[in-house]
C-alpha cells in the first residue's frame, strides 16, 4: 500500500474518531487528567461478492409476480430468480413486506407470495371471480 495513501487514511480516522470526544473528553484532555490512545480494531468487511440486488431485477421479479395465477407459480419463480436469504429479504423490503432476521427462507418465500399473489387470490375469491387455486392451496 503506498505509505502517503496511509498516512492520509489514518488521519482522516484519527480526526474522526476525535471528533466523536464528547465536551465532557474534552475537557479531561484539556485539564490533562487524561490522553489519548491508538488501538487497532479490526473492522467488519463484507465480502465484494454479495453486492445488493439491482432495482431492473427487483421490479422485473414484481411483474412477473403479479402475472402468477397460483402461489406455487410464484414459489417456483422466486427459487428460480433469487439465490439466498439475503436477496429475498432484499426483495422483501421492496415489496414492503416485513422480515425478521429469525425468518427462515421458506417463512420470507410465504411472506412474499402472500403479499403478491395471495392478495390477488383472495380479492378473486371475495369477488367470487375464478380461480384456478383452491383457498387452502398453497
């Protein structure tokens, strides 16, 4: 790493990190009762692979949702598009629909088809419109 890149690094945190003292640090500083200290802390990285899922993917999985006429349409399609919990509970939030970190996939797929297809479905069915899925069917 070039050394003046690192130099300039550490200062910039040196000075964020003083600017987070609140006036009560301050003071101690200033009265000298107390100093300063460095300590290195190793940061949380997150790997460059698991990047957010883009928007064209999200609102392309929407339409396609809403084009379902069953919930296991919409199951195959979500297994189908979305690889991990991660990128479902993206999906998820852009649906607005609430996800708790203890959701397991299958728990966050029900939610989802729920909030797409399972709204449409119903509305169907109070609407005595007709569906190729049975109520209990999902």
């Amino acid at each position: 790493m070039n050394s003046i890149y690192l130099v300039k690094q550490l200062l910039e945190d040196l000075v964020s990190q003083i600017e987070q003292l609140n006036e009560s640090d301050l003071q101690k500083l200033d009265n000298g009762s107390h100093g300063l200290a460095i300590k290195l802390v190793k940061r949380k990285v997150t790997p460059n692979n698991s990047q957010d899922l883009p928007d064209s993917t999200k609102e392309l999985l929407t339409s396609k949702l809403q084009l379902c006429e069953s919930r296991k349409e919409g199951l195959e399609i979500l297994i189908e598009s979305l690889k991990n919990k991660k990128e479902l509970e993206q999906f998820a939030r852009h649906l607005d629909v609430l996800v708790q970190k203890r959701d397991k996939i299958g728990e966050i797929q029900d939610k989802i088809i729920e909030a797409t297809i399972g709204a449409v479905l119903r509305s169907n069915a109070i609407q005595g419109l007709n569906s190729t899925e049975e109520h209990g069917d999902k």
